[in-house]
C-alpha cells in the first residue's frame, strides 16, 4: 500500500457521522489542531476562531479534533462539545468527532500528521491537547506546534502560505 502523500489522502468525521473527503480541502491552508474542552489551554479556542475569522475569506480553515487522551478533559457528547464550544468560544469551524490521537486506536490522520511533523527530538506522540499541525495549500505539512504556541502567535507563518 502507497503511504498517504498529503492531507487529500484523508476523511475526518463529522459529530453526526457524516465523513468529509480532505481532498475537498485542497487549495485551502488548513490548521489541524487536538482540542478538549477542559484543559488549561481551551482558552486558545479564542485564538483558532480569531485566525479563522481572519484568514477563512482567503482560503483558511482550521479542523479541531476533540480528544479525551490527555487527563481525560474531554468527556463530553459530540452535542455537549459543540455547545461548550459555541457558548463559551463562540467557535465557528468544523469540530470533528472525537478521536484519539495517540496509541493504537489513534486515527490514521494524525497518524500521519505525526510521521510529517515529528515533535521534539524526533518523537512522533502528541504530548497534550492543542497540539496543531499547519498544512499548505498542497496538502503538505508545513509545521507542527506545541501546545503552549498560542494561536495569535502562527499568523504570520498562515499569511507567508495564503
């Protein structure tokens, strides 16, 4: 089998279960991003919906994947997330459904995001919520940032791709 080239190679799932082809995506700069609902850095859902409302008229999305892996701060429905997220964030992109991201149940997106964009020291695991992969128009990535990179903080590196 041929390993996945770009993000096109890829579907996420919608909360309803509807999947998306990631080769609709394609021409777009794309944030990839971890996210949970009570983690200390859920604050940067503010920061995600401030680039997307900046950037989305020129072609830029960002893609939030829930996920329960790190000190289980994610437990919700798909329901109770997308509240959470609208009241409090007033968050607008697409949430996925929830996924892992590490271990053997880990989805291959991130799976692949991973072998891209290797961490620190060449590690491939993500080590905490808000861990965000950039990806160009392409489809390729681009970047990976830790969880401590706010998001104000990667507009420049969005605006060098748009």
């Amino acid at each position: 089998m041929n390993r996945p080239a770009t993000i096109s190679d890829f579907l996420a799932t919608l909360p309803d279960g509807e999947e998306v082809n990631l080769a609709e995506k394609r021409g777009k700069v794309l944030l990839v991003v971890n996210t949970a609902s009570k983690c200390g850095f859920t604050p940067q859902y503010d920061g995600l919906e401030a680039l997307w409302r900046k950037y989305g008229a020129r072609g830029f999305e960002v893609l939030a994947f829930p996920c329960n892996q790190f000190g289980a701060q994610e437990p919700g429905t798909a329901e109770e997330i997308e509240s959470f997220c609208k009241i409090n964030f007033g968050v607008s992109f697409p949430l996925m459904r929830k996924i892992d991201v590490n271990g053997p149940k880990a989805d291959p997106l991130f799976d692949w995001l991973k072998s891209e964009a290797p961490g620190v020291l060449g590690t491939k695991a993500i080590k905490w919520n808000f861990t965000k992969f950039l990806i160009d128009r392409e489809g390729k990535v681009v970047r990976r940032y830790a969880p401590t990179d706010k998001p104000a903080g990667l507009a420049a590196d969005i605006e060098a791709l748009l």
